[in-house]
C-alpha cells in the first residue's frame, strides 16, 4: 500500500519526466546514429563530456547557461564527428570505439575539471548557469495534470518536442530517408549519386548533439553542477531503450518513461521507509534494463524462428 502511495503521488510522478528527459536525449542520439549504421556507443562519453563543458563554458561567460549550451551542443556534434572518423575511415570497430569514448571521458573529464579549478569531482567552486524551468499558462489550471507537467526544465520540452520533430524528418526528409537507407544497404545508396559518407558524419554530429543537450541536461537542469560519472549509465541504458523502441522515435519515448520509471523509484526518498535496502533500490533502472533487453532478445529470437520455419 505504501508502494502504491508513492508511486500514485504527484512529485513522484513529476520526478519521472525529470529521470526521463536525459534517457530520452541519449536514446534519440543513438536510434539516429544506430539507423545511418555507425552505432554510437559512446554516448555515456559524449554526455558526460558535455556536461563538464556546458558548466565551464557557462562560468567562463558569467553564468551564462544559453551559452554554456551552446558550447556543450557544439562539443558533442565534434565528438559524433570524431567517431564517424574512428569508424567509418579508420576502419574501428564501433564498439570498440565507443567504449574507449566512455573511458577516456570518465578519467579526462576529472583531469580536465582538475587543471581548470583544482578540484576532483564536483565543480563546486564554479558558478555556472542554469538553464530555467517554464511554466505553461494552459496547463496551470488544470487539476493534477498541471502540477505534474508544469515547472520543468526548458530541456525537457524541448526534448518532447524533438521526438516529433524527429519522427517527422526521418520519414517526410530527404535527408532522413538517406539517414534510414544508409543504414539498410548503403552500397544501393551510392548507386543512385547519394555520398554516403556525408549522410553518415550528419548523423553523427546530429547524433553527438542530442547526447550533449543530455549531457547539458544533467549539469545545468536537472542540477547546478557537474560531479564525477553523473550520467551514471544512462548512456548505455538509452541503448536498450532505442532498441526496445524499434529506432521509432514515439515508441522510444515510451520505453524511455519506463526507465524513468524505474529511476524515479531508485531516487525517491520514501522509498528508504518501505523495508527495501537503499542499495537494492539504486540497482532498479539496473535490473529493469536487464529484464527488458532479456525480453526483447528472446522475442526477437522467437520472431526469427517462425520466419525461418515458413
């Protein structure tokens, strides 16, 4: 019964846009690059990268988090731009590649922070911009609805608003139906004049920005600081979700509320008053991410055989 209350309330369900906003921008990030066919696994990286730059690049311009934004946006369409480079020129796996991103960013991030502030891990002495909450006049008489939707950072309606966007450019563009059919047969593309390289690092950097306004997210929205591997996996799980969401962008937003779901549960305070160990309760976006991925693997496993069986 308590689990109900709290799950029922109207701050926990406020809190579950709040963990959804970051999932949803690094799964838009990877289902743009995962259907050009240059997967990016490096978004944990990129995320975090440009949270780290969001905050100095705001601090260095007085507070300023448009700026800080800007700056974090334009760092990670450079880092996409510098994966497709590793992987489609070099000739890199792109796992491999990502994976040393998400390293690289986890250790340099730290150092970085260090030689700027001489501080490890929490840019606390810094004082950097945060980008605003927005209140909606339409919705703010509305019962219930209006207190759960109202108030939340501009970040996260811009991210709703992007999932549409998005599902419009990939099917009504040119330029995203050579995005879907680079991925599909690229040799088919290059047939008809298409340059399939430049569709692919558009991608990227398209790709590499969405992860950043995730990453900005985290830093300038969703808190005012940065802090050592705060993007704590959310990169890997947007990967799930992508894949759960068939790289369609409204069936991505859908499994993207469930992980924020599972994350709001594992960060609600009332949740340590119902007799789980707070250390079980933090391993629930985990464990949730497993179960899924299980599901869906098996299913698809399933979906196979019944094709070949015909």
């Amino acid at each position: 019964m308590k689990i109900l209350e709290i799950v029922t309330s109207v701050s926990f369900l406020f809190s579950i846009i709040r963990m959804t906003t970051p999932i949803l921008y690094a799964s838009l990030s990877y289902l743009i690059a995962d259907l050009v066919g240059v997967s990016n696994i490096g978004i944990e990286g990129i995320m975090l990268t440009c949270a780290l730059v969001g905050v100095l690049a705001s601090a260095a311009f007085g507070a300023n988090a448009f700026l800080g934004l800007c700056a974090a946006m334009i760092a990670g369409a450079l880092l996409g731009i510098l994966l497709c480079f590793i992987v489609t020129k070099l000739k890199t796996d792109a796992t491999i590649a990502g994976i040393a991103f998400n390293i690289a960013a986890t250790g340099g991030t730290v150092f970085v922070l260090y030689l700027a502030v001489g501080e490890k891990g929490l840019s606390s002495s810094l004082v950097s911009g945060v980008l605003p909450n927005i209140d909606i006049p339409a919705l703010s008489n509305v019962p219930v609805i209006g207190n759960i939707l109202l108030g939340h950072n501009v970040l996260t309606y811009i991210a709703v608003i992007l999932v549409v966007l998005l599902a419009l450019f990939l099917k009504k563009t040119s330029l995203g139906l050579h995005i879907r059919s680079c991925g599909e047969n690229p040799e088919a593309l290059r047939s008809v004049g298409v340059h399939v390289s430049r569709v692919q690092y558009i991608a990227l950097a398209m790709s590499g920005l969405l992860a950043a306004m995730g990453g900005a997210y985290m830093s300038m929205g969703y808190v005012s600081y940065f802090v050592r591997d705060m993007v704590a996996g959310r990169g890997y799980i947007a990967i799930a979700a992508a894949a759960l969401g068939a790289n369609r962008p409204g069936f991505t937003l859908l499994v993207c509320i469930l992980f924020g779901v599972a994350d709001a549960f594992a960060v609600n305070p009332e949740t340590q008053n119902i007799g789980i160990p707070t250390e079980l309760v933090s391993t629930i976006p985990y464990i949730v991410t497993i179960v899924v991925l299980v599901i869906y693997s098996y299913k698809k496993m399933r979906d196979r055989k019944k094709i070949a069986a015909v």
